[in-house]
C-alpha cells in the first residue's frame, strides 16, 4: 500500500476521522468537568543527627566510656518515613480532624441518578458481597473509611541525597490538604517524644538510693574487715612471714642433722656396750692391762664415731677419713699389743670400759631426746608460720574481693549520677520538643490541582482523537467488500476490465 492509497482512503474516510476526533474531544471536555480535580499540599522535615542517636554504653567498669554513634542516614529516614506513615498517626489525625473535614462529602449520600450516585451503589454492592462472603474482614465506620483514605492518599518519602522528608497529602479539597499534613506532623512531633522518649529519672533516683544503701554497707564491711583482721600492708607482712618461715627451716635442717648424728653415735655406743663385759678379773688371776684397754677402746670408739660423722655428713672420699683411719689402725695395733700382756689377778669388779660407755649412751640419749623435742618444737612453728601464711593470703583475697566491690559500685554510682542528669536533659528536651528533626515547611494551602492535568488531558485527547480516527478508518476501509478499482475486479473477480465508467454527479 502506497502513501497514495493511504491518503486516498483517510479522504475517503474523513467523515469517520472527524466524528472520532470530535468524539474524543467532546469525552475530554465531559471527564474534565466531570472528574473533581486532586489537590495536594506538602511540607518538608529536616533530620538531622541528635540526641537519639547517640548512647553511652552501660560499663560501670570500662576505663573507656565516650558516646557511641551507629546512625545509617538511609535506615533512619526510612524509619522517620514508616512513623509518618503509621495507622497509629493516621488514627490520631482522622480523630483531632474529624473526617468531614478531612474528606468534605464523605459521609454524604448522593442521587442514584448522579454519577457519584452510581459509584455509591457500585461501593455497596461490593461491601455487601465482601459482608456475606467475609463478615468480619472489614470495618464500616465512618473513621475506618477516613483512615483507610488518608493512607491511601497520603506519601512520606525522602529526598534522594538529602536529608529531608517529603510529606504529601492528596484531597479534592486545598484547605482540607493543608489541614490534613499540618495536623499530621503535629502528631508525627508529639509521638516522637513518646517513640525516643528515654528511661524516667524516677528510676535512676530509686537506683541510685539502693546504691547508696549497698556502698555503706560495703564501705562498713571493708573498714571492719581492715580492723578484725590488722591488714595494713599486706606485702609487708607477708615478707616477715617469709623470712620468719626461712628462719624456721633452717633451723629445722640443722636440727634434723643433729638427730641423725645423735642417732648414728647411740647405734655405735650401743654396738660397743654389747661388745664390753660389764665387769672384769682385777686380782687372783692372769688378766690382761685392762685399764690400759679400756682406754684405747674409748680412743678407739671417739675414732669410729668421728669416721662415721664424715661419711655421713661429708662424704666416703673424704681426705680427713685417711688420717683417721691411720690413728684407728694405730689404736688397734696396741690395742692387741695390750691384750697379748697378761697379769696376775685374784679380783673381779666394774669393767670401767663398760661404764663410761653407758654414761656416754645415756649422755648421748638425753641430748638426742632434747634435739628431737627441739625439733618437734621448731616443725610446729613451721606449721603454724604456714598457716598464718595462708590466712593472709585469704585476708587479701577477700579484703581486694571488697575493695573491688567498693570500687564498682563507686563507678556504677556516677554512671547513675550521669544518667539521671543525661535524662533530666531530655525530658526536658522531650518537653520542649526538641529533637533532631525540624519543619522545614508547613504544608500550605495549594489551588492548582495535581490531578487531572489539563496539558496531559489535552495531549491524550489529540492523539487518541487523531490517531483513533485513523485507526477506525481504516478499520472500516478493511470492512468494506465493495470494488473500488479496476485491480479490485482483476483480483477478486478474475474477470478483465473492458472500460470504467466515472462517477457523475
């Protein structure tokens, strides 16, 4: 088809274009007398970064409290947006409004004849299925229907890259706009002080009384456990005790010592007393010198004792052992001298050998008695050096355990004598309504209506009246069957054409 044939037949068809442009225009002109222009009024909040939100972390015994800010700028205004927005607020508003205000003609009933009459019966109908089909899933008072209206017309949202909300209120009315947004965020203030509101100082007073009670008793506590007990320098003391308890084992080491010695020199004397006779021949009988023996047996024993103390005490390769050895192999080489020398004697009496090493042992097992009640003596000392020890040592335990205490309820004192002045601040802040968002502008009466838009109107009828004039045109160019040319009669009737025959008039 050629620009020809399409001009040829919008020509043709220009009855049919003008009277759907002209019926296009006539619905524009209807709609926009009958459709009620939209109005809207908006105002803008400011947010800013304030006392909401910042915190002090509650750590009585943190050495680094400062206030603490999480703010993200996106996350707050969408919460500022949701508050505005709220069923809560809308129900504050609607009731300090009143819906006929809000909505003029809300609760008028209109002709059945009347436009608005026939969206009436069309809302009945429907709330009377919705009544049979679900009778409890709606709500039919007056206030319910303003505040489902108010939701719907009404837009909270931020500027992008900025900190302002927009809060937008749509109406038939300007004035009822106007009313509608300023009333909504006296309401969105006012419920932001209860929303931010922080902990009463009713509280912190009542905690900080119980913190008095418990810091007396505990500064009483420390000072009779500092008296009872005598902590004055707990290091100091327990130094004395150290040393003391030094004293005590050394002592002890050497006492232990001695024992040994004194047990080792019984063992000897007792193997050289039953090894003596207790008595010997004096007269009437061939006899050897026994006082000559006896005292290089006593020299003999003094020897071995003092060989066994090195051993012990020093050790078997000690230097001091070989002169001993060479007096003991002395003694006894004129010990069997002596004994191979007989006398003549007819009497027997006390062998004074036997004698002198009884006295020698129960000299011996009178000091050896003393040295382990010495002993013992300085091993209960030791005892009860270690058991003062250990009651000083819990002393302290328990005395920083209450100096700890103090210290911790000193610090969660102030941060309650901190947080009853930060909430007497915001009380009155919050009493004052201040807070970190501002009005930036109320919402003002606006006579130039949002909806419907004259050169959107305009333009949507031009185009649909030319555009749908074409169309229909064509339309019924395509539903006509009759022949209108010689190609027609060629390609539908298969016959040749001989000759046309123009129209006359």
């Amino acid at each position: 088809m050629t620009i020809r044939d399409i001009l040829n037949i919008l020509f043709k068809r220009k009855l049919v274009v003008g009277c759907f442009f002209l019926a296009a225009v006539v619905g524009g002109y209807a709609g926009l007398k009958l459709v009620s222009p939209t109005y809207e009024s908006t105002a803008r909040l400011l947010v800013r970064i304030g006392q909401e939100d910042i915190y002090m972390p509650a750590l009585p015994s943190s050495q680094f409290r400062t206030p603490m800010m999480s703010v993200v700028r996106e996350e707050q205004l969408h919460s500022e947006s949701s508050i505005l927005t709220s069923v809560d607020l809308a129900q504050k508003v609607v009731a300090e409004a009143t819906p006929q205000r809000l909505f003029p003609g809300i609760d008028i009933n209109h002709p059945w004849y009347t436009p608005k009459g026939w969206v009436q019966m069309a809302k009945s109908l429907y709330t009377g299925l919705e009544d049979y089909f679900f009778p409890l899933s709606s709500d039919r008072t007056l206030e319910a229907q303003a505040i489902n209206r108010f939701l719907k017309d009404l837009d909270a949202e931020a500027i992008k890259s900025s900190n302002i909300i927009e809060v937008s209120l749509r109406s038939k009315v300007p004035e009822s706009a106007a009313l509608g947004v300023n009333t909504l965020v006296r309401q969105y203030l006012s419920e932001r002080v209860r929303i931010y509101q922080r902990e009463q100082a009713g509280f912190f007073t009542e905690q900080l009384s119980q913190l008095d009670t418990q810091l007396a008793a505990t500064e009483k506590a420390v000072d009779t456990f500092r008296t009872e007990k005598q902590i004055v320098d707990v290091d100091k003391q327990r130094s004395q005790q150290m040393e003391r308890l030094g004293d005590v084992r050394k002592n002890i080491d050497g006492l232990q010592v001695a024992v040994g010695q004194a047990e080792r020199q019984n063992q000897v004397l007792r193997q050289q007393l039953a090894s003596v006779p207790a008595t010997a021949q004096l007269s009437g009988a061939e006899s050897a010198n026994n006082f000559s023996i006896s005292e290089m047996n006593k020299q003999l024993a003094d020897l071995q004792r003092t060989e066994a103390d090195i051993v012990e005490r020093f050790s078997p390769t000690d230097p001091r052992l070989r002169s001993v050895r060479e007096e003991i192999a002395v003694i006894q080489r004129m010990l069997k001298g002596q004994e191979t020398q007989r006398y003549s004697s007819s009497q027997k009496g006390i062998n004074p050998l036997h004698a002198r090493l009884r006295d020698d042992l129960l000299q011996s097992d009178s000091l050896l008695a003393g040295t382990r009640q010495a002993l013992e003596n300085w091993t209960q000392l030791e005892r009860e050096t270690l058991a003062r020890l250990n009651d000083l040592n819990s002393h302290e335990s328990e005395y920083k355990r209450l100096v700890q205490q103090l210290d911790v309820l000193r610090d969660t004192r102030q941060l309650y004598l901190e947080k009853t002045e930060e909430t007497r601040y915001l009380s009155a802040q919050a009493a004052a309504k201040i807070g970190n968002v501002s009005v930036v502008n109320w919402g003002a009466v606006n006579n130039r209506p949002v909806s419907p838009k004259l050169w959107l109107v305009l333009v949507g009828v031009l185009v649909v009246g030319l555009f749908g004039g074409i169309g229909l045109a064509f339309v019924v160019e395509l539903l006509d069957d009759s022949l209108k040319s010689d190609a027609d009669v060629r390609r539908y009737l298969k016959l040749p054409v001989i000759a046309k025959v123009p129209e006359l008039a």
